[in-house]
C-alpha cells in the first residue's frame, strides 16, 4: 500500500479525531451556555412570582389593619365621651356586624383608663349591669383577686361576645407591668 495524503487514514492523529473534539467542545460549550440562560430565566421568573405573591400578601395585610382602625375610629364614635349612656345590649348589636364580618376577631372589648379617685364610682355605676362587676388582678400564685391600689386602672368593661369571656369582665389589664407599659406607649 502506497501513502496516500488524501486518504483520511494516513493523516495525523488528532486530524483524525478533529471533527468528533470539536463536536464534543462546541456541544458542551452550547450545553453549559444554555444552562445559564435557562437559569437566569427560571430565576427571574421565581423572582416575579415572589415579588408578586409579597405585593398580594402585602395588599391583604394593608388592607385588614385599615378594616380594624376603621372599627377603632368607628367604635370611638359610637362610645364618644360618655360611654357610661352605653348598655351592654347597644354594645352588643354595635359589635355584632364586625364580629360576624371578620371572623379572625375572637372579641371586641372596650377596656377604660380609670383613676383611683373615680374607682367607686366606676365600680357602682358598672354594677347596674353587671351585680358582681369589681376591677380584678392576678396574685402571684395566679388568682384572680380585687386589684390593689394603684393611680390607673384598665379593666375590661365591655366584652362581645360576653359567652366565654364572662371571667375578664373587671380584670385590670395594666396590673401586669409588660401589659402596662404597652398600654401607656399606645396611649
């Protein structure tokens, strides 16, 4: 047999496998390009979909806290300043709605900042509708006792709906410190 620089045969090694490493190196260099474009798209994508599904939550949580000041402003109007011409019964048809409408809320109470000097009276004027009403707090074996006295009170005065809730009618939220100081903050 003749050589023959033609024949593929007699040419150099790596001539003859040229072709195939080429085809190998382009496939892989096309193979990893394609992963990171395929990877910035899906990563921008999961990106859209996140920032759209927190804009969504975002909106929902806007818009139940505008519910609840809503029923702040509107359950201050309808106490206004003399929420002893309140009932038990006004309070409960007034609360009705809401508690029907959102129901997340578990109770709606109105709890009001009494002096020491208007206790008594506040006391007295609470047992027209409740008989046993008297402002309450916890002994430190976790009892539930007359408070002791102190400038301020909060005691729960108004509580819908009153079934399951009967034995914080009286309790003085403000006798724990921790309570206190959220009180006097939002105050």
């Amino acid at each position: 047999m003749q050589y023959n620089p033609n024949n593929p045969l007699n040419a150099p090694l790596w001539q003859r496998y040229l072709p195939s490493l080429l085809s190998i190196v382009i496939g892989i260099v096309l193979s990893v390009v394609a992963y990171y474009f395929v990877k910035q798209w899906e990563e921008q994508g999961i990106r859209t979909n996140f920032k759209k599904a927190a804009e969504d939550r975002t909106f929902a949580v806007q818009r139940a806290l505008q519910h609840r000041v809503e029923l702040l402003q509107t359950m201050e109007a309808f106490l206004g300043s003399q929420p002893s011409m309140v009932d038990n019964e006004q309070f409960a048809a007034f609360t009705k709605p809401y508690l029907k409408r959102y129901p997340e809320i578990q109770a709606i109470e109105w709890i009001p900042l009494v002096s020491e000097a208007d206790r008594t009276s506040f006391e007295e004027r609470a047992r027209k509708f409740y008989p046993e009403y008297g402002i309450s707090e916890l002994d430190n074996k976790g009892n539930v006792v007359t408070a002791g006295q102190r400038s301020e009170y909060f005691p729960f005065y108004y509580i819908q709906p009153m079934e399951g809730n009967e034995s914080a009618m009286g309790f003085d939220i403000g006798a724990e410190p921790s309570r206190l100081e959220v009180l006097q903050r939002s105050r």
